[in-house]
C-alpha cells in the first residue's frame, strides 16, 4: 500500500493542490486565500507589496486592512 500522499504526487505531481488565486491587486499582482491586503474604494492593495509610508497613507485617508478569505 502507497502513501496517500505519494499516490497524489504520481497524479497531480504536487503534493498538495496548487493554490489558485481569488483576485489581483492595484498593481496586478495575484492575490491567494490568507494573504493580507489594504482596501481603499475598492481598490486592493497587497500589504507586503506596498511601503510603509503608503500604508499609513491610505490608512490616513480611509482604507482598511484585513487578511482575504475564501
């Protein structure tokens, strides 16, 4: 008997599902389930991606912070 997770990699060649992404930011970077963005009007902005100084900026100006979930 084979590991499930061997099992997975002979038919997928991962050995978890590949994750896909929910959406895109401002910029057009991908955005993926757990990741933590800055919404201002809409617009979404990865918060790895951006400077401090534009997060505190946007913070300023109205924007929330929050982590994406499914």
């Amino acid at each position: 008997m084979e590991h499930p997770v061997i099992t997975q990699i002979r038919r997928t060649g991962y050995a978890e599902k590949e994750p896909q992404p929910l959406t895109t930011d401002f910029f057009g970077n991908q955005i993926y389930e757990g990741d933590r963005v800055i919404d201002y009007d809409g617009d979404l902005f990865l918060w790895d991606d951006v400077s401090s100084d534009l997060t505190d900026y946007l913070k300023h100006i109205g924007a929330s912070d929050y982590e994406i979930k499914k």
